[in-house]
C-alpha cells in the first residue's frame, strides 16, 4: 500500500474514509450537488498559482451565503481535472437545501436558482481573483475582458438531490471527492505508457 491520494487503489481508500468522516457531520437534510465551473482560459493561470485556487472555495461560499436564505451547512472539494484527466479547474459543492436563520431555527429553501448562481459566481469569482493573483498586468486585462464576455455568467450545473444528509458517504465518495482515475477505466499498461477510457456528455467513448 503505497498510501497516496492520487493512487487508484489507496486513494480511493482515503477518499471512503474522508466521505464517512464527513457524513457523520452532515445534518441529516436534503442536500444540493452544485458544480461551480470557471473559463478554460482561467485554468492555466490557477495552475500556475496556487493561491488562486483557494479564491474559488471563497467565491463559492459568499455565492451560496449571497443566494441562500439563513445560514447553510456546505462541503465543496476542487477539482483541478476532467474526466480526461486533462487540467479542468471547477468546484463540486453539497449545500443544505436551507439554512438556520438568526434564531437558530431551521429554515427550509427547496428551489434554489440556478440564473441567481450563475450571475452571482463570476461576479466572486473574478473579483476575488483579482486581488488574490499576483499584480500581473496580463491576468488584471484578461480578468476585465471576462467580465464583459460573460455578462451572463459561468456556467453552474444544479445536480440532483440528495435526499439523506448522513447517508450520503458514498455519494460523497463517488462524486465530490474520489482518486484521478478508477482502476476500472484502465484499459492497458505496456510498462512505458497507461491507456485509459473515459465517457463525455454525449456518453461517447475516448481512449487516451
């Protein structure tokens, strides 16, 4: 047992454990799985700097707090990758359908929408990486050309509920924080080079 995250084998291990540990701690609610995506063109920037990678867990959090009603209960996990194992920078949340309000009550919120989110995002998002990237001349332009491109906002994908809070841990595991690769994607090993599959939207199948 070689005890690495990005392993196959032992990196899913730490990611079961982690989903149990989290779970205990979850109100037992109806959770939301919310995917916060942000421009390619960012991603080769948040690569180089990884500062700029913890802004996202931020403008996320204020988002939620900007759209929710009370305060919810939230677990988000980065994902610096795609299903083909290429750089894809995005932020995979479990929100509270709801929130406790100022009196420590519980305050139900089932509808939670997506336009709200996807304008409230970027406005975070570039924002706070503004002031969190380095003072670089080129990202402050690009960052302001992405507020005009994007007047509509980012792309934010509202995924199915989890109905069980405290019975989401494979959920959990599965979804927002597992290894790079299942061993069950790979498809050959000739002792120089790995090839694997994977899935896109359109559910057609790559080998790479």
């Amino acid at each position: 047992s070689c005890k690495s995250r990005v392993c196959s084998s032992c990196g899913k291990v730490h990611a079961d454990e982690w989903a149990g540990q989290m779970s205990s701690r979850m109100f037992n609610v109806t959770h939301r799985h919310i995917t916060f995506t942000v421009p390619d063109v960012l991603w080769p920037i948040l690569e180089q700097h990884p500062a700029g990678r913890k802004v996202l867990f931020g403008a996320a959090n204020r988002t939620l707090r900007k759209v929710m009603e009370g305060e919810p209960g939230i677990v988000m996990v980065l994902h610096p990758y795609g299903k083909d194992l290429k750089v894809n920078y995005h932020v995979h949340v479990l929100v509270t359908e709801g929130g406790l309000n100022e009196a420590g009550e519980w305050t139900s919120q089932p509808y939670l929408s997506d336009q709200a989110l996807r304008k409230v995002w970027p406005y975070e998002c570039l924002t706070r990486l503004r002031t969190g990237l380095p003072a670089d001349p080129n990202i402050r332009q690009l960052i302001d050309q992405l507020f005009k491109r994007y007047a509509n906002g980012f792309y934010v994908h509202a995924e199915p509920k989890v109905e069980d809070g405290q019975g989401s841990s494979r959920y959990i595991g599965r979804y927002i924080r597992h290894p790079a690769i299942a061993d069950a994607r790979i498809v050959a090993y000739d002792g120089v080079r790995v090839t694997f599959y994977y899935t896109d939207h359109q559910k057609a199948r790559h080998e790479v």
